[in-house]
C-alpha cells in the first residue's frame, strides 16, 4: 500500500448536518492529523457557525489547489456531485463521499474512473451511517460465499415506522417532521418514504457483496406511504412489525434484489430495531448469520464513517471490488416466490397473480390477503402501481 503525507488537507463540499458533524468530529480528534483547508458552499446569505474565509463558493478553489489532498463531498445534488468527484479524482486527490444517490447511479464511470487514475473513492458512510458495512463486505467477506445481506437501511423511515407502531403516535405526518427536524431525512423526503434511498443503497450494497453492478431502477421498490392504521394492527395482530426492507439475496445463479415494506416476524432481530437506527443482517456460508446495528442517519453518527475513510485514506486504503472480476457474476432475477400481505381495493388486490391465497379478510375497514405470488408478477402488477395500495413482503426469519 501507498503511503500519504503526513497532514492531510482536506477541501470540503457542503456544510449541511453531515459537513458540520464531519467538521466537529475532526476538531475532537487531534491525532488525525488531518484539517478542514476549504469547505465550498452555494448559498452564499446562509449564517454560518465559522468565519468568512473559511468557506468559498468556486469549487476551482479546492479542486485546483495543490495543497488538498482530500476532497469530501457531502452535497445534496448528485450531478453537481459527479462532477465534483469525477474532476478530484482526476486531479490526483482522494475522495470521501456520503452521497448513495451519486454512487448508486453513476458506480460504473466512478468504477472506470479509478481504475484510469488509480485515484481512491471511498464512501462507507453512503450505506447506513456508522454501520461500517462496505468496507465489511470488501474485506472480512472476501472469500466467504455470502447467500443473503438483508436490512434497514433507512433511518427516516424506520423512525416514523416505530412512531406508528406506538400506540400514542401522532401519525405519519407529525413523525416524518420530527425526523426532517432531527436531520435524518433528505432534503426532498420523498426519497426516503419512496424507498428510493433505500434502493440507493441496496444497489452499493449488491456491488461489494455480489460483485454486480445494477441500476438502481432494477430494484424491486415501493415504499411506506400508503402504511395506515389498519396495517399496522394486523400486522401486530399477526406478532410482527413493519419495517422497510432491504434484501439482496442468490438463488442459484440469481440474484434477486429489493426495498420493499416488510411485516417482520417480532422474533427476527430487525423488529425491535428502532428510530433511526439501521440493522444488516448477512448470511454466508462459514459465519451463518451476522447483525450489524448502528444509528444511520444524522450529523454524528454519518460523520464518523466520513471520518473513518478520512483515516483509512493515510493508509493508502481503497476498495479493491475484488468480486467485481469474478467469472460468472449472478444475475438479476426477480422469478423467485415471495409471501405479501396486500391491502387495497378488490379490483387492485385481483390484479396480483397469487399462485397460493392463505388468508382472505373482507371487512367494513377493507380488504387484506396474504398469500404468495411471483416477486416479478408482483412487480408489474396494477396493484404495485396504487398509491393507495399497501404491499408488505413477509420474511420467514
Ligand atoms: N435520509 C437518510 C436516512 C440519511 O434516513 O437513512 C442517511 O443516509
């Protein structure tokens, strides 16, 4: 491995709950040698905590300057942000980003990118906060056959999940302000209760367990608008809890992926995972199952996976995407059963193809079924399309 100089400098883009963490964080840790030379902003009106000249608004600032070697970017837009680490990475510096959208959807030129520079992109802190889940994946699961990496990847929506399940909870809307307020959700929201992040997520976590690099319009994806009051009581009534739910899992050659609303049984270890803490759980074929559990969302906690590939990078750290090269990578599959409960309108419910119906409720307060269907029937069903419909997968464990 190469080595790094002694001090790293670092040019910093955005100073947003994660930037401002990151900047606390590393004045609490001395021994880092490591300091904050620019922090590049856009709203040049916004008070901030520290002097003028600490910040710029000209990103040439940091990306031409000989002396930053480190460039973090933890800025909203994931264009802007393309660019950004694209233009770093070719200019010789290391970079640390927290962003899944841009990792997620742009994995392959950032891929090419690094392969043509030799430059380092690290970006442990875009999937589930402090769970120091990649660099996991690309080290202590090397060589171990992985068959499954499931979990709650997003903090917002595992926070309003847990506030619905209380029995005073002031509903959907008040618990997605409090966690706008406590800086876990992204700044357009729809991304978290959409599921979109969570498919963000899942696709970064499909590259560094099973070598495959999708889009994250490949994920089977929907998210927790819909949830009501009467799902989560039949939830309870079945002794299970909902939970978004992200899974990536081999069957054979295949490999099916998805971030899906879950009833997960009470007894599996994903259910007492509460607020904005996230859980990844992985099975594999000689350590059988593991559960890493860490807060993933907000300033803190995001922060401190920045700051470990901050310190990872003065070793020379980068990932290696050794499964990336293997000779027949699985492929995507969603022809594979699953078990859902379904609640909608007869006519919505009727368009799903269930191979096998176990439970049929009509009643005043609506229609339910649980029974199994065709993950990909499911998916290109009317009913996965309906707003109104709520769709949960039910896992066995
Ligand atoms: N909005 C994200 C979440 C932030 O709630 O998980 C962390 O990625």
């Amino acid at each position: 491995m190469s080595t790094t100089p002694a001090k790293q400098r670092i040019g910093l883009f955005g100073f947003g709950v994660v930037g401002q963490g990151l900047y606390d964080v590393l004045h609490r840790t001395p021994g880092l040698q490591a300091e904050v030379s620019r922090i590049c902003v856009k709203d040049r009106f916004k008070d901030r905590p520290l002097p003028a000249s600490s910040f710029t608004f000209h990103k040439e600032d940091i990306l031409t300057d000989p002396h930053i070697n480190v460039v973090v970017e933890l800025i909203d837009d994931a264009e802007a942000a393309f660019d950004i680490v694209s233009t770093a990475l070719r200019n010789g510096k290391s970079v640390v980003t927290a962003n899944k959208r841009l990792v997620a959807t742009r994995l392959q030129e950032l891929l090419d990118i690094q392969r043509e520079t030799g430059s380092s992109l690290l970006y442990e802190a875009s999937t589930c906060g402090s769970i120091p889940i990649i660099r996991n994946l690309e080290e202590y699961y090397d060589n171990d056959m992985l068959s499954r990496v499931e979990g709650i990847v997003n903090g917002t929506t595992n926070y309003i999940l847990t506030a619905l399940h209380e029995p005073s909870s002031g509903g959907y809307a008040s618990a997605l302000a409090q966690a706008q307020k406590l800086g876990f959700a992204e700044s357009d929201p729809t991304l978290d209760v959409e599921a979109f992040d969570a498919a963000f997520k899942t696709t970064i976590i499909a590259a560094h367990a099973f070598g495959v690099v999708v889009s994250p319009l490949q994920i089977v994806r929907r998210g927790i608008t819909s949830v009501t009051p009467f799902d989560i009581s039949i939830a309870q009534q079945q002794l299970r809890t909902i939970k978004l739910l992200s899974r990536v899992q081999l069957h054979g050659s295949g490999l099916s992926l998805l971030a899906l609303p879950a009833l997960t049984q009470n007894t599996s270890p994903l259910a007492g995972v509460r607020n904005e803490v996230n859980a990844v759980r992985l099975t594999a074929a000689f350590s059988d199952a593991q559960l890493l559990v860490g807060k993933g969302a907000g300033g803190g906690p995001t922060a401190s996976a920045v700051l470990s590939d901050i310190a990872a990078l003065r070793y020379g750290y980068r990932y290696e995407y050794k499964k990336l090269g293997q000779a027949s990578p699985p492929v995507v599959n969603h022809d594979v059963e699953v078990a859902i409960y379904v609640r909608g309108t007869n006519d919505q419910i009727t368009s799903i193809p269930f191979s096998i119906v176990e439970v049929d409720h009509r009643s005043s307060s609506g229609r339910y079924v649980i029974g199994h269907v065709q993950l990909d029937a499911l998916h290109t069903s009317p009913a996965f399309l309906d707003p109104e419909t709520f769709i949960a997968i039910l896992p066995e464990d």
